[in-house]
C-alpha cells in the first residue's frame, strides 16, 4: 500500500528568505574522464567517491549533467555518485547514422521518429554499460522525466537497482497522460529569428513556474549557459524524443519489486501530475509525494524539499 504525501509548497522555504536559489559554493570532483562503451558508442560518465551504495542520477530529454547539480551536493559524502551523459548527450557520442544530422530539421525528424531515433531499451542498455565499466553491483537510481523511463526500464530489465525514484515521468502508453499539445508545440519551437540562447529561454519556459523565473533571473541565466554547455544538439535531442514516444512499459510496471519513490509537481505542465498517480497504482512498492504547485523542474524549484525526501529514501534503504 503506497503512502501519500502532499505538501503544501512555500516559495520563501523551499528558495530562501531572499526568494532566490542559492547556487554558489555547489562542488563536486570527480575521478578523470571515464568512459564507457556500447556498440561503438562512447558514453561519458562522473564518478565522484562517498561512503554508501552509488546514486545514479539519469538526465532528462536534452538536458546536461547541470540539472541534478544540487541532488549530487545533497547525496555528496555519504553517497558515491555516478552521472552518465544520456547518448547525445554532453561528451557523449551522438551515435547516429553520418547524414541524418546533417538533414534538414523538415526531413531529419520524421526519419528520426520512424527509422533512426534512440530507444530506451537502448539508453536502458548504454547505463548497463556504465553500470558495468563502474563495476557498482547495487545502486540507488534517480531519473527525471525521461530518464525516468530509462530508470523503469532498468529495473525491470537488469538487476542492479537497490532503490528506483521517479521524478516528474511517465510510464508510457496509450494509458499515460500525454504531454499537453501546447506544451509540446512550445518545448520543440523555434522563434523566428532567436538566437540559440533565447530558443533555449523560450523552450524551457514550460517546465518552470513563471513566478520562479521572473524571482530568479541570474540563476535562469546561468542554467542557459550549463545548457549551451551540455544539453544535447537538435539532432540527439530529437532522437531522444522518438524515444520517449515509442516508450511504454505500463503492462511491465509489475516487475519493478524494489522499492520506488515517485517525486511529481501538482503544477507539472509537461507531464502532468496524473502520471504519478498512475506509477503509484501500477508499482507494487511505491511512496507518493507531490510537491503542490511543483513544476517540472522541481528537482531546481524546490531542491530543497527534493533534496530532503530523497536523501530520507535514500537512507531507509541504505
């Protein structure tokens, strides 16, 4: 039986009296340039060393290694870290066929979508790798949004996962909740005649909160420079998202038998809250918390709370 907890969301505790996120003072070090490689592809990696069984921390659609920055400081220490680059992603390869990427946007994402996108057996398969090149045979695993589905993938395919937690995902389907047609219009549009900078600004604006952007315009800045950094090009972010379409394993959800968390914003307006709810009912060992008024990127908006259910999760299991 899941137990639910919903919290009623406070921008001053959960940002700090000033109504800003702090973000100076976050480090982490990490042990040379690892790698690891699955069928010709070479998937990067962060290992940072700590006392407990490893959190893996897996990267949503497109984004860089930037976005779990402050879930990595909070495990840091009592937890040994990993955190791969998703194909496409960061340093890793992009691993798609020489002239696809070179299509233009009009031919390329049809071509992606029916015949040369990613899968998330296959991202599934390339954190196997990691996993392995690692040699980690128990760790706790974190995914948001699509690497949520690349997490349930894992663990009903392989067996190293002690814990799963799920944050802001799906499992897929035609019983899913889908992700608002506005929403997706808006996260793959291209204003005419912005910069990659502001196309970056103005696609991201769905998975935050308004009032959360317009407190914190500095950190909003400094997340478009880690994106311009480490975010997957056009080509790997549209192969991601064939993935994420042809992904569904809601008759599958039975063979997760470790213990899960599911982390969701009531405020989520890429995917909807609902989703949660359906992982909680479909996942035989669930705890539900929803952030009210928690947008996508609560693992940003509200670190701090994540942060605290996650690492009280972390240390029932450990």
């Amino acid at each position: 039986m899941a137990v639910t907890h919903s919290y009623n969301r406070s921008l001053l505790e959960t940002i700090g009296a000033a109504g800003r996120v702090d973000f100076k003072g976050i480090r982490y070090v990490s042990s040379g340039m690892p790698r690891a490689t699955r069928d010709g592809v070479s998937i990067y990696y962060e290992y940072d060393e700590g006392d407990g069984a490893p959190v893996v921390f897996v990267q949503g659609l497109g984004y860089g290694r930037w976005m779990w920055r402050w879930q990595r400081e909070a495990v840091a220490g009592d937890h040994a870290v990993i955190a791969p680059d998703n194909r496409g992603t960061g340093r890793s390869d992009v691993g798609l066929p020489p002239l696809v990427p070179r299509l233009p946007r009009k031919l390329r994402a049809p071509v992606l979508l029916k015949l040369a996108g990613y899968s998330i057996e296959g991202l599934a398969a390339d954190l196997e790798a990691v996993l392995d090149d690692v040699g980690t045979r128990n760790v706790h695993l974190v995914g948001a949004s699509m690497g949520g589905m690349i997490a349930q993938q894992y663990a009903i395919e392989y067996n190293r996962a002690k814990t799963l937690t799920l944050l802001c995902t799906s499992h897929g389907g035609p019983d899913a909740v889908p992700v608002p047609e506005e929403t997706q219009e808006h996260i793959f549009d291209t204003p005419k005649g912005a910069s990659e900078r502001e196309t970056l600004r103005h696609r991201m604006r769905p998975a935050f909160n308004e009032g959360f952007t317009n407190r914190n315009p500095h950190l909003i800045d400094r997340i478009l420079e880690w994106r311009l950094e480490q975010d997957a090009g056009e080509p790997a972010r549209e192969a991601q998202a064939a993935a994420v379409l042809a992904f569904d394993v809601s008759d599958r959800l039975h063979e997760i038998r470790v213990p899960t968390l599911v982390v969701h914003g009531t405020n989520d307006r890429v995917v909807p809250v609902e989703n949660a709810r359906l992982l909680d009912e479909k996942i035989t060992t669930t705890r539900l918390e929803l952030v009210e008024g928690g947008s996508h990127c609560l693992f940003v908006e509200d670190a701090p709370r994540v942060n605290d259910v996650l690492c009280s999760f972390l240390d029932d299991y450990d």
